[in-house]
C-alpha cells in the first residue's frame, strides 16, 4: 500500500486538536490560537514535522505553525505530537499556494522551507516553493524584518531559487553550497528529515536566507 493512501488519515486529521481545522478564520489572530502574541515561523512542507518538532521542543518562546499537503505524511507528525504534545505547534493540512488566507500581513516571523518539491518541468516553475510567485505571497505575510531560509540537495532547484531572488525583491543575506561544512551556517542547525537522508548518501546540503 502507498503511504499516501493510508485509510482514515483525513479522519484523523479532521479529529485533531493539534491541526488548526479552518486556518483561513485564524488569519490576523494566531496569537489567539497559541494564547501568547510571541513570534509564529511557519515551515511550508513539514513532511512528518521532525525539523519542526524539534524547534518547537528547543525554543519554548517561539511558536510554529507546519504546513503540509499530504494527509498520510502529516498524520505521523500527529502521531508525535499525541506521544510528546508542544504547547508552541499547530499543524495545518494545506495547498501552501493559498498560504496569504491563512496569514495576515506581518503576522509570520520567519518562514522555513526544507527540501521543497523541485518540480523540474519549465512549465512547473510557479509551484515550487521558492519561485517568485511564491516570494510574493511570503513578502505579504512576514515581517519586514523577517527572513526565509531554505535548505536543499537539489542542485537545479537551488541555483533557480538564488536567480529568483532579486528579480522578487528580495536579497541573499546567507548562502552556502556545503552546509555541513560551514561552521557558521552549521552553528545551531536543525537537521530534516530528508537533510539527515541526503546527507548520509554523500550529498552536499545547499542552503540560503533571504531577506527584503
Ligand atoms: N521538510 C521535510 C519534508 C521534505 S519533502 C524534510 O525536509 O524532511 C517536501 C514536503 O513538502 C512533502 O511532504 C510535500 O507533500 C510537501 N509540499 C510540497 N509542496 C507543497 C505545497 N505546495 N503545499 C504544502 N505542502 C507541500
């Protein structure tokens, strides 16, 4: 059986007190979700939540919100949660693209993107996650202040995230193309799930952050 399949997962998620049910009405009041106005970072495609959970668990004064699509990979990160809850995590399940519904301006912090879908197709450029459409929709939401950092082995999909930076606005502040070299990048790294794969096979792990 795929993964994607597992039965049950979407009612799972339905159930789930750790996966926000009607983001769009949470849009300008995520501190009320949370209880506290501290800071929100938002991971787009958390996959199974490892990086997430494992920042929400080491920064107890900041809250997360991770996004993710597929209801079966989504259901093992509420799988976790309901083992080992964090008061400072919501979930939600959704299309990242309508990511400016759900967040008002200036309400994310910071925005993470790990191991983002390269979608190598031409025609498939305005899906991937650090393409300048959706630059666009991030530049809505964060504070001015507010950086993205973005992590991947994909070598094409880097080098077309750096050639949409300033075209979208925006300017490198960070970048490395050997993660796991570079000692100031590294300082305080949270390893993915897929970075801690990809690594493992001998992988360079490209990294940027980006701000306006
Ligand atoms: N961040 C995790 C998982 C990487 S795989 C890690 O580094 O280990 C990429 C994940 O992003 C997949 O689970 C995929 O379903 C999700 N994803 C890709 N595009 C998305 C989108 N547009 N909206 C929401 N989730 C997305």
């Amino acid at each position: 059986m795929r993964l994607r399949n597992i039965s049950g997962s979407r009612e799972a998620i339905a159930a789930s007190r750790y996966v926000i049910q009607e983001p769009e009405a949470m849009k300008g009041r995520w501190n009320e979700a949370f209880g506290n106005r501290r800071p929100i970072r938002v991971e787009i495609g958390m996959g199974k939540g490892r990086f997430i959970m494992e920042q929400a668990g080491l920064h107890p004064e900041i809250n997360y919100v991770g996004i993710e699509k597929y209801s079966s990979v989504l259901l093992r990160g509420i799988q976790k949660m309901e083992a080992d809850p964090l008061p400072n995590l919501f979930f939600i399940r959704m299309e990242a693209e309508y990511i400016t519904d759900v967040f008002g301006r200036e309400e994310v912090d910071r925005i993470y993107l790990n191991f983002s879908d390269p979608w190598p197709k031409d025609r498939h450029a305005k899906r991937r996650l650090p393409s300048r459409e959706f630059l666009q929709r991030y530049d809505a939401i964060l504070k001015k202040d507010g950086v993205i950092e973005f992590k991947t082995d994909n070598r094409e999909l880097f080098r077309f995230a750096l050639d949409e930076i300033e075209p979208a606005g925006w300017r490198l502040e960070q970048m490395t193309e050997d993660l796991h070299h570079d000692e100031r990048m590294m300082r305080d790294n949270v390893m993915t799930e897929y970075e801690e794969r990809f690594s493992s096979m001998g992988n360079p792990i490209y990294k940027y952050i980006i701000a306006r």
